[in-house]
C-alpha cells in the first residue's frame, strides 16, 4: 500500500464513521485520527486510524444518521394559508366534539330514563301479583274467607 492509499479526505472519513465532516475535522483536532494537511485548506485522514475509531465506535451496528436538508425561506402567504386550512380543521373538530358531546348526553339520558322505566316496571309487576293474590283470595268460598282473616 503506498502513502497516497493510507490517507483519505473528510467525506470519505465521514462516510466510513457516519458521522458529518465536521465531526472528523474536530475528531482529527482531538487527536482521535491522526492528520495530514495538503494545502492551506485541505487536511486528509490516516484510513487506518479512521476504521480503528470505527471499530471503537461500532459504527457497522448503528443506523445511518440522515441529514435534513436546510430549508429555504417559506412565502408568508403560503405561512397564512397553511394556518387558516389547519384553523379552519381545527373548528369543524370542535364542532364535531360538540355533536358527539351531544349524543353522549342523550344517549345517557335515554339509559337513564329506561333504567327508571324498568323499576318501575318491576314495581308494577309486583303490585300486579299482589292483587291477583287478592282475586284469588276474594273469589275463594265464604267460609275459607272467614276463617282466613282470623
């Protein structure tokens, strides 16, 4: 391997640790990976200690870090536009909540209203048995009413 192959640009160290370049340029600053610089600008890498802070670093285990992209400026409008759709999503939720909220009055009142209805459905189904006992207590021969009531 010659001494050209042994050295590798920040991109390429980037790549090789998944992290940006600006993270190998501090990384070569610590002195993590050793440096060389070519030009007034330029600084390369030594690959060999770049895939050993790779290893450290188990860079091959974790996922890729994905960059955003930087966003140009948003027109006001679109801004305006944007907040009024959402703001005007957001009243029909609210008045959908308020028919809902609604219905759920109802619907509770409705149960209520059939819980009262089946007591005193049990209470007229009482009163019912109770007076066909009386019927049949009444309708009875004369003499088993007498002696009954003693």
């Amino acid at each position: 391997m010659s001494d050209n192959d042994a050295w590798i640009d920040a991109k390429t160290a980037a790549d090789v640790l998944r992290v940006s370049e600006r993270q190998v340029n501090r990384r070569g600053n610590d002195g993590d990976v050793q440096t060389k610089r070519v030009g007034p600008r330029r600084v390369l890498y030594l690959r060999s200690d770049v895939e050993r802070l790779a290893a450290e670093l188990q860079v091959l285990e974790r996922p890729r870090s994905t960059v955003i992209p930087k966003r140009d400026m948003v027109p006001m409008r679109d801004v305006v536009g944007s907040i009024e759709r959402i703001n005007g999503e957001l009243v029909k939720a609210r008045e959908e909540v308020g028919y809902l909220r609604g219905q759920l009055d109802t619907q509770a009142k409705q149960l209520t209203d059939a819980e009262t209805t089946r007591r005193q459905l049990e209470q007229a189904n009482a009163r019912i048995a109770e007076l066909e006992q009386q019927v049949r207590t009444a309708t009875g021969p004369w003499w088993l009413r007498l002696f009954r009531r003693r």
